[in-house]
C-alpha cells in the first residue's frame, strides 16, 4: 500500500480519538489509541528498515531492549533518512507528528492520575502538589509510549505504576516534603474557600478568629517544599551545610518510595468488531 493510501488512514483514525485534556477516555478508546501507536511506528519501521537496517537493529544494553528503545532507535533512522532526503522522508515526518499527537492525547487522558497520585504525597492543599503533577505527567507520557494495548489492561491501570515511579524518584532526587501540623492543614482547609470569595489576608484572619502572622506562618510551612538538596559544605565533606529552609521545619522527612505492589489487574473486553 502506498503512503497516499496509508496516511489518509491514520489520519481518520487520529481524528476519531478524543480531542486533547479529555480525561477518562473509555476502554475501546484507549486500546484504540494504543492500536494506532504500533501501526504507525510498523509503518515508519517498513519504510526505513531497507535502507537504514543497522540504525533499527542496532545492538544495545539490556536496559534499551524495549518498546522504548525500539521506538528510539526508529527515530534515530528516520533522522538519517531526513539528513540524506530519502524519497519517504515527507511520509515519515507526517506518521512522527501523529504519533506524537496520539501519545499525547492518550497520556493526558489520565491526568487525573497524576493528579490523584501527587496528592497523595504532598498533600490535597500544598502547592507542591502542582510540581509533582507536572512530574506525573512525565510519567504519563512515558507509559503511553510504553503501551501494549495486546496485554488487555486500560491504559489508566498500565500507567499508575509509571506516575508513582515519576512522582518518587522527583521526590528523592529534587527535593523533601516537610510534615505539615494537622492543625495548620485544617485552618488552611478552611480558609480556602474565602481566598476564593477574594477577601484579604486580615479579613480572613478576622473571620476564623486567629492573627493574620498565624496567617501567614501556616502559608509559609504549608507550601514549603525543599526543592534543592541540602547543600554540603565543601571544606568538611559529608557534613550538611546549615539551610535556613532546615530552621523552618518542625520534622523533616524524606517521602518513602511509594508501594510498587502489583497494579490492580482490570481486565479489559474489548466489543468484537
């Protein structure tokens, strides 16, 4: 079948997805978006491996023997393919731009995900929450390029484990949360909802009964997140260097590596097409 015949496809099927930041997307949709990744990356791979055989099989570690990989080392022979205008090069920018579309649209399809699971470490009301959902994101990308939609699991279940890992690994290698008073959580619980009714810092102190430095003390600790590590002084290696942040916190702690226990197995029935 020629590139004519073939991109018009894809691009019906790209346009039969859910439009981008549609969050739940239904069981056949995302098998759907799954399907539509492997046809186009066989595609991509039918028009580059006669000439660039070396760059799609190329040897690598363990670690890169993935779908992952595999989808890296086809990019990597369609760059050669661009560089030297090969007579299919056109097709294969247009099969990479709806790739990229479709992995995007179907990782966003779980943002609630990366909601839900940044939550649940930094907690529903701390603005560190919105980084760690950035993080989660990542990860939501990363399973959807990951994705088999053969295995029979939503892709929402699939890539649970990739947010948790993205979410982690922030954690451990950007920065700690600091444990936030039960007390200080629910004042700022409370005083939520009349930032949101736009009234000041003294009107809502006046209206819980508390002084606007009590205010602003429980905003200081709720969104403090130690984003850099601590710094180490470098004329006594090993002994942490004295941060002002460290002053601040009443019990600093590392996030634990969240549970990597199995993903709860949904299966899938897919409607006999």
């Amino acid at each position: 079948m020629t590139a004519i015949a073939e991109a018009p496809s894809f691009g019906d099927r790209l346009a039969s997805l859910p439009a981008l930041w549609v969050d739940r997307w239904t069981c056949k949709q995302e098998l759907a978006a799954g399907q539509l990744l492997l046809d186009l990356e066989a595609a991509v791979q039918a028009a580059v491996e006669p000439d660039y055989y070396d760059l799609v099989h190329a040897f690598h570690a363990r670690r890169e023997r993935t779908r992952k990989g595999h989808v890296d080392r086809l990019r990597s022979a369609s760059e050669a393919a661009h560089r030297d205008q090969h007579p299919r090069w056109r097709d294969l920018r247009v099969w990479w731009d709806m790739h990229e579309q479709t992995a995007w649209r179907l990782a966003l399809s779980a943002n609630w995900i990366a909601w839900k699971e940044a939550q649940k470490v930094a907690g529903v009301i701390s603005s560190a929450s919105k980084e760690l959902a950035q993080e989660g994101r990542i990860g939501l990308l990363g399973a959807a390029y990951r994705f088999d939609p053969g295995r029979g699991l939503r892709f929402a279940t699939y890539a649970r484990w990739w947010v948790r890992s993205q979410i982690t690994r922030s954690v451990d290698l950007t920065g700690r949360l600091i444990r936030i008073p039960g007390t200080a959580i629910e004042l700022r619980r409370t005083a939520a909802p009349l930032r949101e009714q736009g009234l000041t810092t003294e009107q809502i102190a006046r209206e819980l009964g508390v002084t606007v430095e009590r205010i602003h003390d429980i905003d200081v600790r709720v969104d403090l997140l130690l984003d850099q590590p601590v710094p180490v002084d470098e004329y006594e290696p090993g002994r942490m260097g004295q941060d002002r942040r460290v002053e601040l916190a009443e019990q600093p702690t590392v996030a634990q590596p969240l549970n990597r226990g199995a993903a709860e197995e949904k299966s899938c029935v897919m409607s006999a097409v």
